[in-house]
C-alpha cells in the first residue's frame, strides 16, 4: 500500500474517531466477555485446577492468532476482487464511449441518404404506370376474344363436352392469372402491388370464368353421382369427369407449392384456389350411396317390410359393388381405390341407417331380422366376407355396424317382446288347462299309457322353439331366451299351483254332488305335465351348462323348485282324495263287527288297489312315490285309529282276537300293497310292519316282559312318545301300575334320537287326551 493511500486510510480513521461506537459492537463484546466468565467460572471453580492456567491461556492465545490470520487472508482477497472490478468498469466506460461515437456518424449519414430516397420514389411511380400500360398492351388481343370464349365453353359444358370445356377454362384462367401477375409487377420488386380499383376491374371483365368453373362442376358432379349407371352404358364421361378432376389436383398442388417456396415475399393464391376437387369427387360418391341406398324400398321399411328391406338393401349393394370392382375401378387411377372407397362409404351408411331403424319401436321379428342381418348376413360371404372383398374392408377401423351397447339394448329388446309373448300363450294355455279339467271325460293317455294334456307340450315346444330361434343369432341371446323362458315358467307354475289348490277346493264343495267324476284323473295327468315340464327345464338348463363362460349360464333352481311344490301340492290332493274314500271304512275298523268279520279290511284293499290302477297312469318318479305315499297313509290311519277308538280288552280272548285280526290285516294290506308294484320294486321299509309290531305288544303273554319289547320298538320307530305307549297299555287292559310306571320312566329316560334317512311315522299320529276323570299313578298326566 502507497504512503498516499496509508495517510488517506488514517485521516479516515481519524475523521471516524468522534463517531460513536456501533452497539452491535458492544452487544457482541458484552456477550464474548459473559460467554469467557461462565467458562472460566466453570473450569476454575477450584484451587487446584489454576495449575493448567497456563496450558489454557497458550491453547487460546493459538486459536486467536489462527482466527487473525484467517481474518487476514479473507480481507487481503476482498481488496484484491474490488480491485479488479474497479479495472473492469474503467475498460467498459472507454468502449462505451467509442461505440457512442460511431452511432452518431451513422446517424449523420442517414440524413444525408434521406434527402435522395424522395427523388427515387418518382421514378418508382413512373416506372409502374409503364409496367402496367405494357401489360394492357399486350393483352389486348386476349382480352377482346374473352367474352367469345366464355360463350363457346358454356355450349361445350351443356353439351357434356367436358374435357374441351375444361381446357378452354384452363386456357381463361390462364389469361386472367397472367393478366394480375404483369399488373401487379415482378416478385420480390420493391414497391410492387395491384390496387384494389385495378384488381376488380379484372375480376369483373374475367367475371364470366366464375360462372363457367360453376357450371362445369355441376355437370362434373352429375356425372360422377350417375357413375354406376354410366359405367354399364357408356363409362366415356365419367372418365372424363376423372381426368378433370385429377388436372385440377394437379393445379391446386402446382399452386400450393410455389406459394410455399415463396412465402416470404406473399403471393396470393388465384381466384377460386385450391378447389379441392379430388375430396369433392369422393363426397359426391358418397351422398350418391346414400341416396341409391335410401330409395330401395325406403317407404316399406317399418312393420312387416323391414326384412324385404334389408334383403333389397343386400342385393342392391352385392349389385353396385360388381359394377365398381369391374367397372369403375378400371375408370380411374389406382390410387383412388375406388372399391375400398365405396365399400367404406356403403358401411357407413349402413352404420347411420341401421342406427336410425334400431331406434324404431320394433317387433320381435323386425328385431331379429336386425340382428340376424348385422350379425351373419353382412358378414358372410354372401355379402362382405366374400374373400375378394375381405382384403378391401377392415372392419376394424370402420367400426360394427351396430356398436356392441346398441346390440345389448337390441337383443334386451327382442327379449322383452319374446317374453310378453311367452307369457301371453302361457296365460291362455292355462286357461285351456283350467277349461279342460271340467271336462265330464278322463284326459288324453300318452303312447306309455299315462295320462296329460296339451299344457307342456304346448310350454315345452314354445320355450324350445324361441332358444332354437335366439340360437341363430348368438349363444348369449340363446341364453338370455332361456333365462326369461325359466322366469316366465316359474310363474306359470306358481299360477298352476295356486288353481290346482282352487281345483282341489272345490272338489271339496261339492263332493256331495260328486260333479267332477275325473277329479282324480286330472290330479294324476297334472303331476305327470309337471314331470314331462321338469324334463324340458332340465334340458334348456343343459343348454345353459354347455357354455360356462358365458355370463347367463348361471342356472336358476326356481323354477325347478316350484315344480316340486306344484307336484307335492298334487300328490297331496291325491293323498287327500285316497283318505277321503277310505276314510268310511277307517271308521269301521277296532269294531265289533270288524272283529268278528274283517270285510273292513278288504273294503279298504279294494279301494287301494283301484287307486294304484290309477297310479300306474303317472311317470317315474312320482308313480313309485304316490305308491309309497299310498301305503304310508293307510298305515298311518289305521294306527290312528287304534290309537284314537282307545278299545279295551277285558280278558285274553278279546286280546288273542284283537292281534288275530291286526295281524290279518297287517298281511293283508301287505300282499295287496306288493301286488301292485307292478315295476317290480319293494319299499326297504314296509311300514304294514308296524301294525305287527303293535300286534306283538298287544299279544305278550307277560306284561312283565313289556319293557323289553317297548325297548325293541322304540328302536325301531324312535319317535313313538309316551302317549301312544300309554294308549298301548290301555288297549291291553291287564297292565300292572308299577310295570306301566317303569315303561314310562324307560321312555322318558330314553328318548333315543332319530337316525339319518328315517322317516317319523308316530309324529303325525296324534293321541287325543283321556277320557277318564282321574290321573293314574303310575303314568303321566296328559
């Protein structure tokens, strides 16, 4: 540092001096000094730790000295960076001012050059009224055969002399594009350009080109939409109208171009330019489609004309599409591919067409027609998916004909007519049922001799015929069918219960009168309609399972369950019909005359085996069953009956006559119930054993003894309860207190559960309270 600088650095720190010190300054030194003392107080707090004064005090003197000398250098690198900026300013002040001075000679120059652009400018002017005045010049002879020349192209157009006209129109563009151009001076001069006042006067002498390009696309555009009948007959126009077309492609690409290679300098484009008559060409295609398309049979579409329609709609464009392969695409440039085109232009249409009929309030049949159309017809190979055509339509990127949400609201459609007709004809065929149960003669019989009516035939083939029908269009529709066919058939059979309960309620009534002769008859042909109806469910069911991936196979066990509720209500009603003809002789039995003679019994065989003869008219399984059923009840009664009448044998005579009898009857029922088995099936479990066991408890010589066979029938029928022991004992009339006290107290004891598979028996036989005043003892109270 410079003895100059040293004596400004200290007359500074002088001039500083009286200011007053910076209280940050002393806040840090007051901080320093407390943060000293706290340590200090801390490491000296006693008198032998001021032995390492010393190491303190070098160990801090060292930390100070490094901190000045860091200090030091950061100070040092300061100066010298404000240094160099302080050169770098200086340099940039002395550029500044030379480039200062270099601007303002320029600025002189320019307003010398100023005062001569004003003397160009009237040569400019001079130079573009003689450019102009050239150009008219020579256009003269041109101009004056213009109006000529538009006249004789109008009579080529009218004439359909399309390719002369189109180059006598070319030949006029030309002129007036020549015309504008020497008007408006050559590109990239400097002050050219045409006024507007110069501009439409050329327009409006050219005025008649205008008209021409008009009247001559018309008639091209006629043409090109009458190009499927023209290419049969004479195919010369329409080739024309193509070579037009691509000439003028060709012009509006030459145009384009140039304009784009001189973009910089804006160059308009000529009147009427590009006229884009190649995309033209393929729009008047396509509306002529459309309207060939829409006259085929277009009044007779809705109602029972929709599938002539569409029929018409195939063969037109089977027709049209020969005419463009043969025809047509040998008329125009390879590049068009004019099938491809025209196919795309066909199935679009079809797509709006078919859009428009779906929204329709249609019937089933015009559904169906739709959708056997969409779905088979149009790709088949009758028509699209004929192979030469596969390689032109990619059906993919045109899109279906009908989008596949449209299809679901269709085919939900059709299965909506389908099931309100489905279950219109159920609702008459069972009205016909009811009708034909009042007949006063037995139901049709069958080639395997049992009995039905026409109800499931009538249900059978109508829900087999509407799956055969849904099939021809997809298995998802099939499906749907069967679906909405076993729904409606659920309810048909819920309805078929509720008038086979009406039917069975009024034979009640009026079974006095005995007005309905065939009751029973109509009971049996009902279960058989509801086994033949279980065959066809099972088997639309069948078709269901056939195709699991699909998402209406689920099977719904409805309408299987309310078969069996319809066939158990009629098997019941039969059950109700055989008790009420037994029901006579069941109030003979446990009699006097009844133990003297036993006609009872065989009364009630006779009238077993002429309901049997009637069971033998019903299909497996419910022929076997109504047989099982049949020998159940009438066992059942019959132990009610001994259960209920209480008799009392006074001695054991009247209890060896009793047994006798039961075991009589016992066999008797038994010889007769497995003589009508005519399938040759025996039930495992003859319930005529019963009366033997009972007989056998009456019979035992030694009441003592009873226990042991009470033990043995309760294990065989464990639901025999105390009463109906008790009832036993009573019948026997000879049983001690204490024995009837310890065969109730093994009962009660006991109490066995009942086995899987076992059917109870004693359960629905109910003993009536006990006519006696008094409790016995020995048993319980009742």
């Amino acid at each position: 540092m410079s003895d100059g600088d040293k004596n400004g650095q200290d007359n500074h720190e002088d001039a500083i001096v009286p200011v007053e010190v910076w209280p940050e300054l002393e806040r840090a030194e007051c901080l320093a000094r407390g943060a000293a003392l706290k340590w200090a107080s801390g490491v000296f707090c006693r008198p032998e730790h001021l032995e390492r004064l010393g190491q303190y005090r070098k160990r801090e003197s060292q930390r100070t000295a490094s901190i000045h000398s860091r200090l030091k250098s950061v100070v040092q690198s300061y100066l010298e960076g404000v240094d160099w900026g302080l050169g770098q300013l200086r340099e940039a002040r002395a550029e500044l001012r030379e480039v200062s001075h270099d601007l303002h000679k320029a600025d002189l120059e320019s307003r010398k050059n100023s005062e001569e652009v004003t003397t160009l400018e009237t040569l400019r002017e001079i130079s573009v009224s003689h450019r102009q005045l050239l150009a008219a010049v020579s256009n003269l002879p041109r101009l004056y055969k213009v109006r000529s020349m538009v006249l004789e192209t109008e009579r080529l157009v009218e004439s359909r002399r399309l390719l002369e006209a189109h180059a006598r129109l070319m030949e006029l563009e030309h002129w007036q594009d020549e015309v504008l151009l020497q008007l408006q001076g050559p590109r990239g001069s400097p002050g050219t350009g045409l006024n507007s006042e110069d501009e439409e006067l050329v327009r409006n002498y050219f005025s008649g080109v205008g008209r021409l390009v008009d009247a001559l696309a018309k008639e091209l555009w006629a043409v090109v939409g009458s190009g499927l009948s023209l290419a049969c007959q004479n195919p010369t126009l329409f080739v024309s109208a193509v070579r037009i077309v691509e000439r003028e492609e060709a012009l509006d690409q030459m145009f384009l171009e140039e304009r784009r290679s001189t973009s910089g300098q804006n160059i308009p484009m000529p009147p009427g330019r590009p006229r884009c008559w190649r995309d033209r060409f393929f729009k008047v295609m396509e509306e002529a489609v459309s309207a060939r398309f829409r006259s085929v049979s277009y009044l007779h579409t809705r109602g029972p004309g929709l599938a002539s329609h569409l029929s018409a709609l195939q063969h037109c464009i089977k027709g049209d599409l020969s005419t463009v392969r043969n025809f047509l695409e040998q008329c125009v440039p390879s590049h068009y591919r004019l099938t491809r085109t025209y196919l795309r232009f066909c199935h679009q249409f079809l797509q709006n067409h078919l859009g428009l009929v779906s929204g329709w309030e249609l019937e089933g049949g015009e559904i169906f027609a739709v959708l056997n159309w969409v779905l088979h017809i149009y790709n088949s190979s009758e028509m699209m998916g004929e192979p030469a055509l596969v390689a032109e339509l990619d059906i993919e990127d045109m899109g279906p004909l009908i989008s596949q949400e449209g299809l679901e609201q269709l085919q939900n459609k059709y299965v909506q007519k389908v099931r309100k007709s489905v279950s219109e004809w159920m609702h008459k065929a069972l009205e016909v049922e009811l009708t034909d149960w009042q007949r006063d003669q037995e139901p049709d019989i069958d080639h395997e001799g049992c009995y039905h009516t026409s109800l499931p035939t009538i249900i059978a083939q109508m829900l087999e015929e509407n799956a055969r029908v849904a099939l021809m269009i997809s298995e998802a529709l099939r499906d749907q069918t069967i679906q909405m066919g076993l729904y409606e058939m659920e309810n048909l059979l819920s309805r078929f219960r509720d008038a086979i309960i009406v039917f069975g309620k009024e034979h009640r009534r009026d079974s006095a009168t005995n007005s309905n002769k065939f009751y029973l008859h109509y009971l049996l042909a009902c279960i058989n309609n509801c086994i033949i109806l279980k065959t066809s469910t099972e088997s639309l069911q069948q078709q269901l399972c056939s195709y699991p991936s699909n998402r209406y196979s689920r099977i719904s066990l409805g309408p299987l369950a309310a078969l069996d509720r319809a066939v158990r209500k009629a098997c019941r009603l039969v059950m109700d019909h055989l008790l009420f003809e037994l029901q006579p002789h069941l109030q003979e039995l446990l009699s006097r005359n009844w133990l003297a003679q036993g006609e009872v019994t065989q009364n009630m065989c006779g009238v077993l085996e002429r309901h049997c003869e009637f069971y033998n008219k019903v299909r497996q399984p419910c022929r076997q069953r109504l047989k099982e059923e049949c020998q159940w009840l009438t066992v059942v009664e019959y132990v009610r009956t001994l259960m209920q009448k209480r008799l009392v044998c006074r001695n054991s005579d009247e209890r060896n006559q009793l047994v006798q009898r039961m075991t009589q009857d016992a066999q008797l029922l038994r010889d007769h119930l497995q003589s009508m088995e005519t399938d040759g099936t025996i039930d495992e479990v003859n319930p005529t054993a019963l009366i033997t066991a009972l007989a056998d408890i009456i019979n035992l010589k030694d009441p003592n003894m009873l226990i042991l066979e009470i033990s043995v029938l309760v294990n065989k029928y464990p639901d025999i309860s105390e009463e109906h022991v008790s009832v036993l004992m009573d019948v026997r009339g000879d049983v001690p207190k204490d024995v009837r006290k310890s065969v109730l107290d093994f009962l009660e004891q006991s109490a066995p559960p009942l086995p899987q598979g076992y059917r109870p028996i004693f359960t629905e036989i109910l003993v009536p309270s006990s006519r006696i005043q008094f409790c016995l003892p020995t048993a319980k109270c009742t």
